[in-house]
C-alpha cells in the first residue's frame, strides 16, 4: 500500500521482532504489543495518508482476522497470531497482509512438517490427513475430525515474523513472478 516507506518498515520490523522473541520463548504473543500497534497502524496511516489510508489500514486489520480467525477458531492457532496478522495489516494494507499471511501458512507448514518429523510422528499426521481426505469424498466414511495434540504446539508468530520481514524486503512472490 505505501511503499517501502519508514511508516512500515521500522513499525513492522519492530513488531515482528518482539512478537517473535516473546512466541518463542513464552509461547504467547501479548496484547500489550498486538492491540496498541494495531490503534496506532490506524492512526499512523490516518495521519500519513489520510482518510484513504485509515481505510486501507482498516481494511487490512479486517483481511488479517479472516485470513488467520477461522484457523484460531479450529483451534490450530493462538488468539496473539491473528492480532498479529491484524497488527501488520493495519500497518501495511491490505495486500502487504494477504502476502503476508499467505508467506506465513507456506513458512509454517515447512515448520510444522521438520517438527513432525524430529518428533517421530510423521507417517501418523500423514495418515490422518489422508484418512480425512478419503472421507470427504466418500459418504459412507466418517471421521471423527483431526484430534489437537496440545503438546505438538509450534511458535507460529515466527513464521508470520520471517513472512512478514521477507515481504519487506524481498517480496518472494514478485521475484517468481506470481502477484496478489
């Protein structure tokens, strides 16, 4: 939406930072960082770019929930990722979010599949994945839905922290030629 600007690049840089260190090693991204940076990405662009701007700031608060909300609402993901994502799209509009949140689930299931493999739990999430995937198209089949594993928990605000950044800086979907 601006440009890599120092309205978002400094704000982002520093609100993935700490949500980062503090997903990593407490396991929670607080409210104390998501919800003041989100009031203040509004105002930022308010002030910055004007009305325009409040409403792309808004706009990408709004895509942030719906692209990460329905994933916290299945419960594969914490209540600080999704404010993060809102965080971050209230800064950076609402494209900047959708590449974001997009790098991130890609980033984070890269994650996710090195940890089930160190964890020696693999082939079974394999085979509940296909086991699912059989019953979506088989009536006859039921499933009893993909069972939470507590204990299999990952920092996922990592992955929106090295999206988030990479999209800055990189944009990996422009470099292969594929645009949101």
């Amino acid at each position: 939406m601006y440009g890599k600007t120092d309205l978002i690049l400094y704000p982002i840089f520093i609100i993935t930072t700490l949500a980062a260190l503090t997903d990593l090693s407490k396991g929670k991204i607080y409210n104390w960082l998501t919800l003041p940076s989100i009031l203040l990405g509004l105002i930022a662009c308010y002030c910055y770019l004007g009305v325009n701007g409040f409403w792309q700031s808004l706009l990408g608060i709004i895509l942030g929930f719906l692209l990460y909300g329905w994933i916290f609402g299945l419960g594969f993901m914490g209540a600080g990722d999704v404010k993060l994502l809102m965080a971050l799209g209230a800064w950076g509009g609402s494209r900047y979010v959708l590449q974001v949140g997009l790098l991130g689930i890609f980033i984070g299931g890269i994650f996710a599949f090195f940890i089930l493999i160190y964890q020696g739990k693999i082939k079974k999430f394999i085979n509940k994945i296909y086991y699912f995937m059989i019953t979506l198209f088989i009536r006859e089949l039921r499933y009893e839905g993909i069972k939470i594993d507590r204990k299999l928990t990952m920092p996922f605000g990592i992955s929106i922290a090295i999206a988030s950044i990479l999209m800055l800086f990189f944009n990996p979907f422009e470099k292969i030629g594929f645009f949101i």
